[in-house]
C-alpha cells in the first residue's frame, strides 16, 4: 500500500510547477455574446488517432461555462504576444486582440500556430474540468515563441533543426 501523506500546501505545488516551462496560449471560442479567450499554458498533446489535446479550465473562471462543451481554439502565441497573453488573462495589457475574419471558430489573427477543436470528452479535475478536444483544422508559422516558467513570461527561439522535416 503507498504510503498516505498529507496534501501539500498549494504555495509548494506551486512552486514546483513554475520550474516547468510551458508555452503560453489563448484558448478562444465564440462566447453568449461574442468572441472570448482566455489565456492558458495547462495545454498538452494527447493522441494522434483520433487527434486529441487536452487543455484544464478552472471551474471558477468566467470561461468555464461558456468554454466546457462548445468549439475551441487553442492560439499558441508568439514571442511578440505577451500583451494578448496578459490580457486574457485578466491582468495588466492594453493589446487590442485582432480576430481572424471568417473562421468557423474564433481564433486570433496571427498566432504562431492554432489547433481548432470538437469538444470530444470532460473530466472532473478537482477545481478544473479537463476538455480534451478533437482536432478538425489547425496551421502554424515560422517565429519565436512565448513561454512562461518562474511565474515568468519568457521567449523560445524558433529551432531550424525541429521536428519540420518529420511532417
Ligand atoms: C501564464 C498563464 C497561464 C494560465 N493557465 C490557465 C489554465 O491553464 N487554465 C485556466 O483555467 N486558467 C489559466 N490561467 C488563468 C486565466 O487566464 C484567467 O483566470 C482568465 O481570467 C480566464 O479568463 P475569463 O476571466 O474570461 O474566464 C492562466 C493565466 C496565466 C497568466
């Protein structure tokens, strides 16, 4: 039997998840009265077949109810985007977002590559549901990226020896 322990305190997870670098994205969807996003880095790949991300939504975000069940995109952001990402995420930034004319699903113009989504299933997360969401269109371009690590955001330079030449 593993041995129980008490759960740790939320300031020590805490920080031990900010030594995790993680891009930084604006999951965007069409919200009761327009256009929404909001600014997430608990993202992650899933499956291949069928084409599956996962991404966490805290239940006590304005997003939650509108967000959980409905078509998203995940807009991963560029290193240029740290404004839109302060932005949607309710804190200092005064980017004015610039949507995508003409997409299904709102998406942002520009980002530095975007995966449109299904809601495929949702998961009890504890204080987040978990929506992992079926891929249906998606595209990318060249560029730095944005990422956030040490409750930081930072950059990541574009890599000529990537994974590009496997696809
Ligand atoms: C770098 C960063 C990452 C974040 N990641 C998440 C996340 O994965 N899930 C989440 O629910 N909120 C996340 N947030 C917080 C939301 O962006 C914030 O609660 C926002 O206000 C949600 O939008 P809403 O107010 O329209 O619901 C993150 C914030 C920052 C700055």
């Amino acid at each position: 039997m593993p041995e129980v322990l008490a759960p740790p305190r939320p300031a020590a997870l805490r920080a031990c998840m900010s030594r995790f670098t993680t891009g930084v994205t604006v999951v965007t969807y069409e919200g009761d009265d327009g256009p929404r996003g909001a600014t997430m880095n608990s993202f992650t790949s899933v499956s291949a077949d069928p084409p599956l991300i996962l991404i966490s939504v805290a239940r006590r975000a304005r997003c939650h109810d509108q967000l959980v069940g409905r078509p998203f995109c995940v807009n991963i952001l560029g290193a240029e985007h740290e404004a839109l990402a302060r932005q949607f995420a309710g804190t200092a930034g005064a980017a004015e977002p610039r949507w995508m004319p003409g997409a299904r699903v709102p998406r942002l113009d520009n980002p530095l590559a975007w995966i449109e989504c299904e809601p495929w299933r949702s998961y009890d997360g504890g204080d987040h549901t978990l929506v992992l969401g079926q891929v249906t269109d998606l595209g990318h371009r060249d560029g730095d990226a944005l990422t956030y690590a040490w409750s930081r955001f930072g950059t990541a330079a574009e890599s000529s020896d990537g994974i590009e030449h496997l696809i």
